[in-house]
C-alpha cells in the first residue's frame, strides 16, 4: 500500500511530537509564533487532509532554520518508518471493518503521540537501529538533508478515547461498521505502534494485528504497568477478554492467547520466565 509521508495528517503529527521543543527552536519569537502555530495546528485537527494550514504552517516554521531542519528529520524519519510498516496497519484497519484507507489515519495518530530521541548527525542506517533501547508509554481513555540515522527512548501514549484519532481519523476515512470503530481505535494505534517499535529493533518488516494488540493491552491492564511484573497464561486470558468484550470483540480462546503470547515473545514485546511473561525491558509502560 502507498501513502503519502508529506500529507497534513503527517505533518500534523510531526509538529505535534516537536511542540514541546518549539520555543527552543524557534527561540525569542516564540511568543509571537506560537499563536499561528496553534492556530494551523487547531485547523488541521478539524478538518484533516487540509493542504493550505499545513503550507502555511510549514511556511512559518521555515523562517527558523533550527525549527525547518527538525520538521525535515522528522518527516524523513515518519516516511521511512511507515514505509516499513503500512501493510500491517492496513491489515488490522481490514480487521477491525475500517476502510483500508484509515491506514495512514491510524500511522499519523500513533506519530503524534510518540517522542524520540534522533541523532541527526550519527551516519548509522536504520537497520542499525536495533541494538537501540525503547520505551512505550500507554494510557488508556491510551538537518537539511537530514536521514533517521538513529533513534532512542521511543515513548506512545494512546491518550483518552475522544481524542485519540482526532485530526487523523475523520472526514475522508470512512468507518465500514461505526458503532464499533472507535472502541478499537486504542487497539489499532497500540497494535500500529508494537509494529514501529518491533520493526525497528529486529530490523524487520513486523505484523501485529489487532489480537495480539489486545494480548498485550490485556498484559498492561494486569500488571498495572509495575515495571518487571508478569503474568501466567491464564491470567492474561482474563484481563484480555475483559478488555475485549468491553469493546465490543468476540473472547478469545486460550490457544489464541497462547499464540500471540509466543509471537509477542518472539518479536521481543514480553519477556518469560518459566510459564510467567512479563512487558520487556525495552518497552516502558506508565500510567
């Protein structure tokens, strides 16, 4: 599937990862700047797909090199990335009856919510990027020129469910079963996230779908986020399914569990001791 890095929705995303880093890089005309950038970015989160207050918030951060040249890394960095991974978020928008196209709404919605930490001037390529440590953070409610050379402490949170597609999930992306849709949408950002994080570190294109999305949220409802804290089989079955048919899907059963278990163990999401599995250490999970 095809999609395009330089869209609004993406751009939105990037400018909504940097805003914290924007009064250093825009420096002492932030207070001046700050109303247009919130106002192109409050335009873009109401009507997605605009092209003019994508333009023109581009146009304004242009005018501060530090700024322009971080937007540019950053876009690079979501373009390759996604190229890895927009079939897999494809799949799960199939699975969860959304239209395929929701795809690039699902990807932007898990930008915006992530931090990294980039290394511009580090000559690494990406498949270099797995010995990096990574971190995601969830919560339920959940230089010119520049390549993505190298990139730390990646952190998600899904935010409450009103917002967590706003801007990106909207107008031009229909809902093939509404009611539904948006009950999902945790699972569909946490599972396109798992397909970031794992396709980097294992330097590999990674598939997640939506079930083992919900194994994994299952885990974080159970241990509470307690960093080193693991389940058994059977526990995780339950805090799953509870979770499940809170959201309106089918339970699953324990041998369905106990594949997505092996797979997430697999591509390095958990960790096992014995018949226990834990979130690994890689992934940080706070509340």
């Amino acid at each position: 599937m095809n999609f395009d890095p330089n869209a609004p929705h993406f751009v939105l995303a990037a400018v909504t990862r940097i805003y914290a880093d924007l009064p250093a890089l825009v420096g002492a005309d932030w207070p001046q700047v700050q109303p247009q950038v919130d106002t192109y970015m409050m335009q873009l989160r109401a009507q997605p797909n605009q092209y003019l207050p994508m333009s023109q918030l581009l146009g304004l951060l242009a005018h501060y090199e530090p700024a322009r040249q971080r937007m540019a890394a950053e876009l690079d960095a979501q373009e390759q990335i996604g190229k890895e991974i927009i079939d897999s978020v494809a799949q799960m928008a199939r699975e969860m009856k959304l239209d395929p196209a929701a795809a690039e709404g699902l990807l932007a919605a898990a930008f915006a919510r992530m931090n990294w930490q980039m290394q511009p001037n580090d000559e690494r390529e990406l498949d270099d990027l797995k010995a990096q440590r990574y971190g995601v953070k969830l919560s339920d409610g959940g230089a010119d020129g520049a390549t993505i050379t190298g990139l730390s402490n990646i952190q998600l949170d899904l935010g409450d469910l009103s917002s967590i597609a706003g801007g990106f999930i909207s107008a031009g992306v229909g809902f093939a079963a509404a009611p539904i849709a948006p009950q999902l949408l945790p699972f569909a950002v946490l599972g396109t996230a798992l397909a970031t994080v794992s396709t980097i570190y294992k330097a590999m294109k990674v598939t997640i779908s939506v079930q083992e999305a919900t194994v994994f949220w299952g885990i974080i409802q159970g241990t509470q986020g307690v960093p080193g804290a693991g389940l058994y089989p059977d526990s995780i079955l339950s805090y799953t399914n509870a979770e499940r048919t809170q959201r309106g899907l089918a339970p699953l059963t324990a041998p369905q569990v106990n594949y997505s278990l092996e797979r997430l163990y697999s591509l390095g999401c958990l960790a096992r001791t014995g018949e226990s599995y834990r979130i690994d250490q890689n992934y940080t999970v706070k509340d």
